[in-house]
C-alpha cells in the first residue's frame, strides 16, 4: 500500500511551505503521481489517499479513469469549509 496525502490546491508553491498546499497550476503532483504508481504497485497494491472538496474533485475522478484506476471513498469528514475525505485506489489492469 502507498499512502498519499498530496497537495491539491492549484496554484504554483513560491516557497518550501506552500509546496504542502499547493499542487501547480495544472495539478501537476496529482497528474504526475498517478501517471506512474502503478509502476510501484504491486498487482493486488493500492494506494490510499485523502483529497477535500476545496479542490476540484471532478478532476482527481478524470485523472483517476484516465490512468484505469478504481476507487471508493473509505471515510469522510465534514468541516464549516470542505468535507475531507480518504479514497482507496487501485488499478484495473492487474
């Protein structure tokens, strides 16, 4: 199991800090890291993830079909700003 907690807001880090928030314009961290895990993932491997609401969720969905992966949400948190929420992934093609 990989565990990852990204960065997921859009916007370009301008220091060490910001690099914790901020994932690039584009999501660059997500794009990237999706595009290639499965080449760490051992064939019944998943990774295990938290994403929130603040962030574009129809785009990690997008990212996540583009590269054959399956996911469920296996927990969720709701706050006065966003829900945060755990994803369980893995990729179809094993």
């Amino acid at each position: 199991m990989i565990i990852f907690s990204p960065p997921y807001l859009p916007s370009t880090p301008k220091n060490l800090l910001e690099h914790a928030w901020f994932c690039g314009d584009k999501y660059e961290v997500i794009r990237k890291f999706f595009a290639h895990v499965k080449d760490y993932l051992k064939p019944d491997g998943r990774v295990r993830m938290v994403y929130s609401t603040i962030a574009d969720v129809k785009f990690l969905f997008d990212i996540l079909k583009k590269n054959k992966f399956e996911w469920f949400v296996i927990a969720s948190m709701k706050t006065p700003m966003e829900r945060i929420f755990v994803l369980e992934v893995e990729h179809k093609n094993f």
